[in-house]
C-alpha cells in the first residue's frame, strides 16, 4: 500500500529499514540539518532548512511560499511505488504539516477527511498553520485547507511523536 510516513528525527533509521521509502523529505531548523541517510538516494531526499514558527514575524527562518512550492513539486514528482518519509525534529508539527499538504494536493478536494485521518491516526499532531495557510494559497483551496486543519484541534501535547502511516488514499484515511 502506498504511503506518506511521518516521524521524528529520532526514528528514521528505523522507517527506512522497516518500511524502505523511496523519498524523504527533512523539514529542520538550519542548525539541526542532517545528510542523507543511508538507504534513501540523495536525488530523492528534499532537506529543507527552517524553523517552526507559526508566525511569520516570530523568528528566524518561518515557513514560506518557495519551501510549500517545493514540497508540492517533491510530492508530484513521488510516483508512490514505495512510501514516502517525512520527518522534523519531534514529528508533531511540520511533518505532520507537510504530509497534509501532499496528502491535500494528491487526493484534490477532501481537506476535511484527510485533516481528521490525520487526527485519527496521529493524536498528537499540529500540523504548522503557517505551512498550511501558504499550501492553501498555493494549491487555491480558498481557506478549506485551513479550517479543515484547525477543525481538528492541537492534538495531544507530547515531547516526540510516533511514527504513524498515512495511506495514499481518502477512503482509507
């Protein structure tokens, strides 16, 4: 079954070996950036360097347009043969963030089953609304990403979160 994977730095090795995902995508602060590691292929790990920062004037390097552009591109580009691994440093907020996006753009119009999917199989999710609120501009959602995200909650507060599987499909979400 194809999948988008979503975990924290911590786990990854593990993902790899256990579920061997043919992309990666790194969402971390500049200063915390990690190498490709082994069993992904560099041409399919997309390291974007920034901070998770819900507020745009609130610190260094806020999610912006151009990293939600190459996220959408990378998930385009996925032919979804093997699952996809998406990660950040506790694996709560723009992990869960990006695999939304992906997930929103791959399966169109169904904002509100895929943020609740994303509740039922991650409790602890909050996905980055700056991420969110530019992926809605992007893919021209008109505000249904973003109310669909916040129509879930912040989640449970957690350190780090699981690793949870998120199937490439709205009916089985």
């Amino acid at each position: 079954m194809s999948m988008i994977l979503v975990t924290p730095l911590s786990y990854i090795d593990q993902a790899i070996t256990r579920y061997r995902p043919s992309h990666m995508m790194t969402l971390l602060s500049p200063e915390h950036m990690i190498s490709t590691p082994k069993g992904i292929d560099a041409a399919q790990h997309l390291r974007l360097g920034l901070n998770d920062i819900a507020d745009a004037a609130a610190g260094d390097i806020p999610p912006n347009e151009d990293h939600i552009e190459q996220i959408i591109a990378f998930g385009r580009k996925w032919d979804a043969k093997a699952p996809m691994l998406v990660h950040c440093w506790a694996g709560v907020s723009r992990s869960p963030a990006a695999a939304y996006i992906v997930l929103c753009d791959r399966l169109g119009a169904s904002e509100y089953r895929i943020a609740a999917g994303l509740r039922a199989r991650a409790p602890h999710a909050c996905p980055n609304p700056l991420m969110v609120a530019h992926a809605d501009k992007l893919l021209k959602r008109n505000g249904r990403m973003i109310a669909a995200a916040e129509s879930i909650g912040r989640g449970k507060i957690v350190a780090e979160g699981e690793c949870v599987e998120l199937p490439l499909s709205a009916d089985e979400l």
